[in-house]
C-alpha cells in the first residue's frame, strides 16, 4: 500500500519536474484553501491564559535545566512591562493575550522513535499538505524536521546527519542533550528584550528546530520544516536556532501551511541564525498559513522576529522569503553583518490578496569592514489588500567600504489595494555606497492582450506575468520549492483579475 | 474564411469603424491601406477582440463562428494571429516558455497532444531560421531588451511556431529597414499556402514589393473606399490618398 | 526634557499674555496657542522627528525685538544680487517700509500685497480661511506658535491672468546678536485663475545673529495658475529655522519650489503638496549643505488625492564636517488618484568621516494606473571620477571641488532666473572652499 504510493507520487514528481514553470501556474483546481482541515488528534492542553505558573509548567513538562527556566521568567516578567508595537499600515482586532493556550501536544507518553512510531493521522495530515515524509526522505533526499503544534513528532535522515557530526533535532531535544550550545547561543541574536511578540515568544516558546553545522562541514542536504497551526485557539510560538561552525554550509527550508479556522491564530515564531568564520546559512521560507476568507474574516496573524548574525568572517546570511499566507504577517528577517567581509542577503515575494495585510521587510545592519547587502523585494498587491515594504539599512561609523543595494518594487493589481514603501537608510561613514531604488507597476491590460491573443487566459496570463516579475527571488529557491511556490502565487490570486 | 459585414465601431465615444466590409478567403492575401487614423489598426484590434471599442452594429464572422462574441484567447486557439504594431514587453517572462505555453494551449484546443520541451525545441529551431533570429532572444523575456526589428521578427517567429488560419500583419513593416523587411516578408512568404489567409495592414507600399497581395484595400474614416488588385497600391504609392479621399464615394 | 518642554510652553504662553500687536484676530490667535501643548512637541518617538533631537531649540527662549536700526548698506548688499526685483525687507521679525519697495506701486502691476499689520480688525477673514484649509500631517507646534504670536506676514493675492514678470524678493534678516531673537513671519499667497508669480525667499543674518525663525506659507493655486518660489537659507551659524508651507492646486495648477539650505546651525523645512485638481505639477527641488555641526532636516509629503497630476521631487544633500542630513518624504497617491506620475529622488554626498545621512524616501501607493518610482544613494564622491582628474593634472582638492560643483550643478541648473542662479552657485562655492577638506 504505502509502496504504491511512493510510486505514485515518484510519477508526479517526474511530471513535476519535467513540466518547465508555466506548467506550475496552471490553475490549481480548488479555489478554497487547499490545506483546510483539522486534524483530529487528542491534544493535551494547559489551562487557557498567561502567568508566571504556566511558564514554570511549560518549563517543566520539558523537562527542561534550571538556566532555561530562569531565561523564560526573565522574558515574561520584562514581557509585562511592554506594549503591543502600533504599525501605521495594520489594523486588527486586539489580541487578548489571556484566551490563549500556551501549550498542546499530542497525548503521546514517548517520542517516536521512527516513521512506524508515528500517529498514522498525523502522517495523513502531511500527506495532505503534501509533505509525506516517507517520500521525502525516499526521493528528494530532505530531512524533514516536523512540527505540528508545538512537538516535533518526527526526524528523518537522523543518523546520516549524525555521523558528520549535524545536530538537526527539536529544539526541545537540544535544550536537554546539547545544553552547553544552547546556552551559548540562545537570544544572542534575538535577545529575550528584544521586542513584545519576541519576548512573549522567549517565555512560552514550545518548540522548534536546532540546527548545529560543524567546523568545515558543508551538509549534504537541505534541511526542511513544516510548521502547521492545528488545534483551536493555541498560539504558536515557534522557536529555531540554526548555528553555522567555521566554515561550514546549510541550506534550510521552513514551511508553513495552517488549516482553515473562522477565527484568527497568533504565530509569534523567532528564528536566530549564526554564521561563524567562512560560514554560510540559506533560510528559505514559503508561507501560506490561511489568509481569511474574502470578506477578511479569519486567518493567521504572523509576528515573527528572525535575525541573522554575520559574526565571522567571510561569512553569508541569505534570507528568501515566498510570503502568500497570513492575515497579517508583521515580518522583518534581518542580517548583523559583524564580519569583516560578511554578505547579508534578502530576497523577498510578498503577496496579498483579499483583505490581507503585510509589513515585511528586513534590517541590514553593517558593523564591519566590506560588508555587502542586498536586498531584492517584490511586493505584489491584490484584492483589498494592502502590502508594504519597511526596511533599514544601517551603515555604523565604523563600518568602512560598506555596500548596500536595494530594489523594492510594487505590481498593483485593481485599484482597491495599496503598495507602500518605507526604506530607512542611515549612513554615518563616508566611505559607505547605499543605494535604494522603487518602482510601481501593474499588469497592464495591454500585456494580458498580447498573451491572450496567444491563446493564454487571462487567470494564466495573470499567473506568468506575476511570476514574471517575481522571478528574481524565485530564482533563489531550490527547484522544488520554487514550483510550489509559483503554484502558490496562483492560487492566491485566483478571482483577482476579471 | 472571415466575413465582415458592415461594422460600425466606436471608441470613447467616437465612430472609427464606419460600415465595413471584408470578405477574406481561404488562400487570399488582402492589403489594406490607408492614411493614418483611417481605423487600419482598430480593424486588427476588433478582430482580434482588444477591449476598448464597442461594436455598434454589423457582424463578423470566422469560419462560421461569430467573432466578436468570442473572448480573445478563443479567438487565438480558432487560429487567428495578431502581429502587433507594437509588441508588448513582459518583463521575467521567459520567451520560449512563453511560447509554449501557447502553442500548447492552442494544440489542446484543437484536440491535439501537447508537445514536450524536446519537441518543442525543434520545431521552435527550425522556425527561427525562418526569421534568422538569433538564438539568444529565446532565453530573454518576452520582448524586453529587444531592437525595434527584433520584436517583428519575434512575431513572425511566433506566427510561424502558432501556425495560424487568418494572420493579420498590424504595419508589420514600420520601423524596419530594409533587410529586416526583407526577413520578414520572407517569412510570411514561406508560410502562406491555399489553406490559411493573411491580412497585411500597411502604411506604405514597399511591404507589398515583397508581399504580393491578391487584393488591395484603401480604408478612409472607417470604410473601405476602394477596392482593387497590386495595381492600386503603386497608383497610391505614386498619387498618395487624396485623389480617392477628395473623390465622391465609390463603391467598394 | 519635560522640563524644558514646560519652560518653553510657559514662554510662548508669556509671550501671547505680555505681547500686544498681534496680527491675526483674538479667537484664531487663542486656537493656535492651544496646539501648543507638552503632547504636541515633537520628540524621536514622532516617526516625523525620528532623526531629528530638538532640545536644543527648546533650550533657548527667544523673545521679540525691538525695531531696530540696521545699516542700509547690510541690506542693500543682499538686494543688489537680485537688482531685477521688487523688494520686500523685514528685519528681525518687522517689516521695514523705510528699506521696502513702495507696496502701492506693486499694486499698480495688479499684485496686491497687504501686510497683515494693515489690515484692519474683521478683515482678517480670508487670510484666515486659507489657514484654517490647510490640513498638514505634520502639524508641528511651531507652525502654531508662528500664527499665535503672529505680528507680521503678508497676504499677497494675484488677480485672475495677471503674470507678474518680475520676481518679488522677500527678505527676512535678523540682526540681534546676543538675545535670541524671534521671528515668524506669515507668507499667504493666493494665486487666481491663470495667473503667474515668481518669489525669492530670503532668509540671511548678519554676522553672528541669534534668532528663531519659524516661517509659516500657506500657497493656494486656482486653476491654471502657476507659483515659482525659491527658498534661500542662508541664516548665521547660531539661528534655527523650522519652517512649514502648505501649497494647494486646483485643476491645471503648477509650482516650482525650490530650496537652498545652506546656513542655520539647525534647519528642520517641513513642505506639505495638496492636489485638489487634476492635471497638476508640482517640481520640488532643493540642495542642503552642511558644514561645522550643522543640522538638516527636509520632510516633504506630497498628496496625491486627485487624479492625473504629477510630482517631481530631487534632492541633494552634502554633508561636512560634523554635519548631519536629514531627507524624509513621503508620496501619497490616493484612490482613484489614477494616472498619478511621482518620482522621488534623494542623492546625498558625505565628504567627512564624521557627517551623517539619513534618509527616509516613502511610497504610499493605492491607485494602480499610475507612475511612481523613488531612489536615494548615500556615498563619497566617486573614487574614480577622482582619479581620472587627478591624471589630468587636476590636484585632489581642485578635482574634488569640481565634481561636488557638478553635484550641486545638477540641482541649481534648474534655478530659471539667471542672477538667483549665480548668487546661489556662489554661495555654494564659498561654502564648499569654507569647509575642511577642501582647504588649499
């Protein structure tokens, strides 16, 4: 049974991949959301609500050393002290931080010790979402790290990864087995202060991956995680750790997919990278966590804090980001560039439809000599929605021969939704090159007729020419996500043009 | 083929089409001339279902399907070819998979099988030499970064890959010199047979030098005036327009 | 801060209690003073002041001068670079009819200027309306505190199809060293129908002068009229200037504004594009240039809320010695603003190692037909353009003069009055020559 599967879905890859990317823009038949669906599995809850007791809980049920514990009560406390952040182009409801569950996992006594292990429901589920890990680590060589609500339920390619010395586990499991990391590493980047979704996340984060490259090793695959926001009314907050040793490689690959829920969800994820000497980490995101309806109602709220450090040097950060998903996503995954020689990168599609709202962008913060960034931002507006581009780009007085280049550029599509732009640049060294530029376009009617009168349809025309523009950053992601993610950008602006 | 029987046409409000009427068959080639904003163009944009104009009365029909109802891309996978007076730029979007994509959703259309990229790469090759295209504006987006010439070899290239019933040739031949004139007219050339028909829009007689017309059109404020052979477009090459425009009606 | 905020409130409260003479009428005046409130004051926390610390603009209490004696020959000086204008002067925050162009012969050219001190009581009526339209984002106190205390200003209205060939200079000197002197001119002009205005904003000190000046314009725009300003900066080292102007345009209307900020020891210009019409286009350019440990602040918002109108922003910063820049601004292109053609451009110039630049160049975009684009670069002058001279024989010095010349050329080569143009091009050279690093 599970054999004829995998052949089946080796055939549909095959077809993947032959197929160029029109073939990937073809309308996908289902208008509603395609990962609509609750997984009917036990879940094991804390009480609703948010003190000091449940932090200690949370502490506890993971079984978790006394410095961790102390580190979370030191964010909750600093946490009540802070306000939610007020954005010019977000509006939302407020978020009563006390009708939350903190904590769900599934009612398991003992982690799965392979695939067999896990809850065949729960495989189901990534089987819909299109994630089934069998096939994953039979045919594209992916580790797959998943996460559903909160504990990772399932780690692939474990023992290949073992022998070159990668940790790629739960962070949970890095807490108890690799303490000394973590405590060396954890809120250097993100510290627990850093700001009130970040520090809510340092007091309650549940779980998340670990990632730990060693000195010279280059790993031989990409790393993958799935999160999925599963049961009713739990705040996710996601917590990821990626460390790149002296001279060492990983190309990591988050995504995310959430079921359908009339009522919204708070993800507050942080992510922390850290690149060494000569190191380099690729972190390459497709988000499409439910959106709302057409009417705006429902959807993720997404207020994610992710950093990287350039602490070495030569060292490389390159964030690439296929954001398609969310209600609102408040988002800003950004580079310290603190090695001399160090490169910081952004590449980023973000793409609203209906009542969506999205601030995204990234911070690049030059400290040492020669550093270079780029950042490449593709905002794509439809429906009602309004998308804005917010960046920062800081060159400190010590800084010298610092390079920066940047390009934010808006496709409108109709004339109900917004396309904003805010690049912060601050410059305090002469010897510095900064350079920003933004333009404005739409789909013209003139190119929808030049490709129809080809015989394309206009949904098709639409789909090319928006991935057209988008291809720059598509071109960053590895060949299997970059199909997902301009089927993705199809489905998301179906009905957007009549 | 196409039959168009007393179109009257409007744009914002304004007449352009004024009670034409055309009658093209299979294996014909018609020129239609015309001074500038006779309605040459808005006839190829009508036909080939541009949004913008209104039908306000009249009818055309193509191999006995009502035209103008028709949405555009229909009407392309029914095998009518616009060549653009001015291509349209799409930035990213790759050329050949462009072209592709519309070659096989015209295939699909007609019950054929779609091709695959081998396939495809051949026949897309042995075109091009048709046009003498070079083979690095295959891999460019869709027209953008290419010379004014290269654009019209770009959509005779695409004629000959689509290989269309009507191709209509909107002044195909303006902004060419005279070799590139020459490329392209050698393309239609090749492609014409007794089975499809070309509709060749031109400001001025040189293109008919190379593409020899069965018919002769002259358009004046949205009807044809005069009808006739060759002949007709060396007499206005020689006359210009204004003999006929200044001359009581003729009949068509 | 508090604390200097609560000094500073109470002042400008003193001031209205103590003064008399107040140009604008009692209700208008009492409004005004009630934006002045502690939470009004801008501090960094304002996303409009973030680059921008005012406390040491609080920390002086400016207080009004008396009419004082001033040497002719210190104005005739500044007017005789402009000899093909006519002449307004206002000295230390009076206007001076003695050094002043005769205001009924202006008339006579169908130009009416009425100083808001001739006005009588109940007539102030239109010059308030046009006040009370302008609805500014950054609705700063200082705009509030010019209009509270107000004792000087002008209405000037153009009647319909008149054009005025002539530029009108305006010039505003301060000549109080010592006290900090205040001064807060009003300039509301109303230009009808088709009718055409050029004017030169001259803000200059002599030697040393301490001052606040907090210049408040309000420029209405009727159909097809069109509005030429050139904004010239040029206070002493010890003189703040925070200025607002608010420009409205009917259909067809055009402005020209120009900025050149050279002087000031602290310079924050907030300027404020309504587009009430359609087919409009506003042209805002501006060079600021800091030496010492200048401070410079532009913020431009252009509102874009009628369809088919077009704006055109280029700024240019160069930045000395310690000084900082500051570019903020902003295009809003509304619904339905269709057909809207924006462009932004902000290029800064940093010759010291210890200059700053920041620069803040936004989009707000929610019509899809329409044209926008924005760019700002931050660098040092171009090493090879540097080198490429200097094998000409050209010395380091000379080279890097010529291509921050060029640099600013690029602005002022759009200045369309000939002898502004060459008294601003000078005055930049003698500024760049002034300032450390081109030292011979």
């Amino acid at each position: 049974m599970k054999k004829e599967k995998g052949t089946m879905a080796l055939e549909e890859k095959e077809k993947k991949t032959r197929s160029d990317e029109q073939k990937a823009l073809q309308k996908i038949a289902d208008q509603d959301y395609k990962y609509g669906f609750v997984t009917d599995i036990e879940m094991e809850d804390f009480p609703k609500g948010l003190n000091e007791e449940i932090v200690r809980m949370i502490s506890a049920k993971k079984m978790e050393p006394e410095f961790m514990t102390e580190w979370r009560l030191k964010a909750f406390r600093h946490w009540l002290k802070m306000s939610e952040p007020k954005w010019p182009h977000l509006t939302y409801p407020e978020v009563n931080f006390n009708d939350l569950y903190y904590y769900a996992a599934p009612k398991k006594k003992d982690g799965p010790k392979s695939l067999d292990e896990v809850d065949p429901e729960l495989l189901a589920t990534f089987e819909k979402l299109g994630v089934p890990l069998e096939e994953r680590e039979l045919l594209a060589g992916v580790a797959v790290d998943a996460v559903i609500d909160s504990v990772s339920v399932a780690t692939t390619f474990k023992g290949k990864l073992n022998e070159m010395g990668i940790i790629f586990c739960p962070i949970s499991e890095a807490i108890k087995d690799h303490p000394e990391l973590v405590q060396k590493y954890l809120g250097t980047v993100v510290p627990y202060t850093d700001n009130f979704y970040a520090t809510l996340n340092s007091a309650v984060f549940s779980d998340g991956s670990f990632v730990y490259i060693p000195p010279g090793v280059r790993c031989p695959m990409e790393l993958s995680s799935y999160f999925r926001i599963n049961a009713s009314k739990t705040g996710q907050f996601e917590r990821t750790l990626i460390i790149a040793d002296k001279d060492s490689y990983v190309s990591y690959l988050e995504g995310c997919t959430a079921p359908m829920r009339d009522e919204n969800q708070l993800h507050a994820a942080v992510v922390e990278l850290i690149a060494l000497d000569d190191a380099e980490i690729k972190y390459s995101t497709v988000q499409n966590w439910y959106a709302g309806n057409k009417e705006g109602v429902g959807g993720i709220y997404n207020f994610v804090t992710k950093r990287g450090i350039c602490a070495g040097k030569n060292s490389k950060i390159s964030w690439t980001q296929v954001e398609t998903g969310s209600a609102i996503t408040w988002k800003y995954p950004s580079c310290i560039l603190k090695g001399d020689h160090s490169v910081g990168e952004f590449y980023s599609v973000a793409l609203t439809n209906n009542y969506q709202q999205a601030d995204t962008g990234t911070k690049m913060i030059h400290l040492g000599n020669d550093t270079r960034s780029l950042i490449v931002s593709k905002g794509i507006s439809a429906g009602k929605s309004n998308n804005a581009y917010r960046g920062l780009v800081k060159i400190s007085k010590k800084a010298e021969n610092a390079r920066n280049y940047s390009q934010c550029d808006s496709l409108l599509i109709g004339d109900q939704c917004g396309a904003h732009t805010y690049p912060y640049l601050e410059v305090e060294n002469p010897s510095a090159q900064v350079e920003h530029e933004a333009t404005t376009s739409k789909v013209s009617e003139d190119q929808i007729f030049y490709l129809n009168q080809r015989g394309i349809s206009t949904e098709d025309a639409v789909g090319m020419i928006v991935s057209g523009y988008a291809r720059e950053v598509f071109q960053q992601l590895p060949m299997e996500f970059a199909v997902e993610a301009q089927a993705l950008m199809s489905v998301s602006l179906e009905g957007s043009v009549g | 083929m196409l039959s168009i029987k007393n179109l009257n046409v409007s744009a914002e409000g304004k007449t352009i089409l004024n009670g034409l009427n055309l009658e093209v068959n299979k294996g014909e080639i018609h020129a239609i001339m015309g001074p500038n904003g006779s309605g040459k163009s808005t006839l190829a944009h009508v036909l080939s279902g541009r949004s913008g104009y209104q039908v306000e009365s009249g009818s055309a029909s193509y191999n006995g399907l009502d035209l103008l109802d028709m949405l555009p891309e229909i009407r392309a996978r029914e095998g009518i070819f616009l060549a653009f007076q001015y291509p349209i730029e799409i930035p990213g979007v790759n050329n050949t998979s462009f072209l592709k994509k519309a070659l096989n959703e015209i295939r699909k259309h007609r019950g054929e099988e779609e091709l695959d990229a081998i396939d495809f790469l051949q026949l897309i090759k042995k075109q091009m030499q048709l046009v003498e295209m070079k083979e690095d504006l295959l891999r460019r987006p869709v027209n953008q970064g290419f010379s004014g010439g290269e654009k019209k070899r770009n959509e005779i290239l695409q004629m000959a890959v689509l290989d269309p019933k009507l191709a209509i040739l909107d002044e195909t031949d303006s902004g060419l010199d005279i070799d590139a004139l020459r490329i392209v007219a050698g393309g239609v050339n090749k492609l014409r047979s007794k089975d499809n028909a070309f509709v060749v829009i031109t400001h001025y007689q040189r293109l008919l030098d190379y593409i020899v017309p069965d018919f002769v059109h002259v358009l004046s404020d949205g009807k044809i005036i005069k009808s006739g052979t060759k002949e007709l477009a060396l007499e206005l090459e020689d006359r210009g327009y204004d003999w006929l425009t200044n001359e009581p009606e003729t009949v068509a | 801060m508090t604390e200097t905020l609560n000094i500073f409130k109470d002042w400008v409260q003193d001031q209205s209690r103590k003064g008399s003479d107040f140009v604008l009428s009692k209700d208008f005046r009492q409004r005004s003073l009630s934006e002045v409130r502690t939470e009004n004051f801008p501090t960094r926390k304002n996303e409009e002041w973030r680059y921008t610390p005012l406390s040491s603009v609080f920390d002086r209490q400016p207080s009004f001068a008396a009419e004082a004696e001033v040497n002719p020959a210190d104005v005739e000086q500044l007017t005789a670079a402009f000899a093909d204008a006519h002449h307004l002067v206002f000295i230390d925050g009076h206007f001076n009819r003695t050094l002043s162009d005769e205001i009924s012969v202006l008339a006579r050219d169908g130009i009416a200027i009425n100083l808001l001190e001739d006005l009588e009581p109940g007539s102030q009526d239109e010059v308030e309306r046009v006040i009370k339209n302008a609805k500014l984002t950054d609705d700063n106190i200082f705009r509030h505190i010019t209009q509270g205390l107000a004792r000087t200003g002008l209405f000037i209205e153009l009647q319909k199809n008149i054009e005025i060939t002539k530029p009108l200079h305006l010039l505003f000197l301060g000549t109080q060293s010592g006290k900090t002197t205040l001064s807060n001119p009003i300039n509301v002009v109303h230009l009808n129908p088709n009718s055409r205005l050029k004017i030169i904003q001259q803000f200059a000190s002599v030697t040393a002068t301490k001052a606040l000046t907090i210049p408040a314009d309000y420029f209405q725009i009727d159909e097809g009229a069109a509005l030429e300003i050139y904004k010239l900066g040029l206070e002493s080292d010890e003189t703040d200037h925070l200025s607002n102007t608010y420009a409205q345009l009917a259909d067809a209307g055009s402005l020209n504004h120009h900025q050149y900020l050279f002087g000031s020891r602290f310079t924050r210009t907030n300027t404020e594009i309504n587009f009430a019409g359609s087919g409009s286009e506003v042209v805002l350019r501006g060079i600021y240039l800091g030496d010492k440990s200048q401070h410079l602040d532009i913020r431009t918002y252009v509102d874009h809320a009628q369809p088919n109108c077009m704006s055109d922003q280029h700024f240019r910063g160069i930045m000395n010695d310690h000084s900082r820049g500051v570019f903020n601004g902003l295009v809003l292109v509304r619904e339905h603003a269709q057909k809207t053609n924006a462009q932004q451009s902000n290029k800064n110039l940093l010759l010291s190692r210890d200059a700053r630049v920041d620069t803040k160049p936004q989009l707000e975009i929610h019509a899809d037909d329409v044209k926008c684009a924005h760019g700002a670069t931050i660098g040092e002058l171009d090493e090879n353009a540097l080198f490429y001279l200097q094998s000409r024989g050209i010395s380091k010095q000379d080279a890097a003069l010529m291509l921050t010349r060029a640099f600013a050329t690029e602005i002022t080569q759009e200045v369309k009055l000939d002898s502004l143009r060459e008294y601003i091009q000078a005055e930049i050279e003698a500024r760049l020559m002034e300032a450390q690093n081109f030292h011979v």
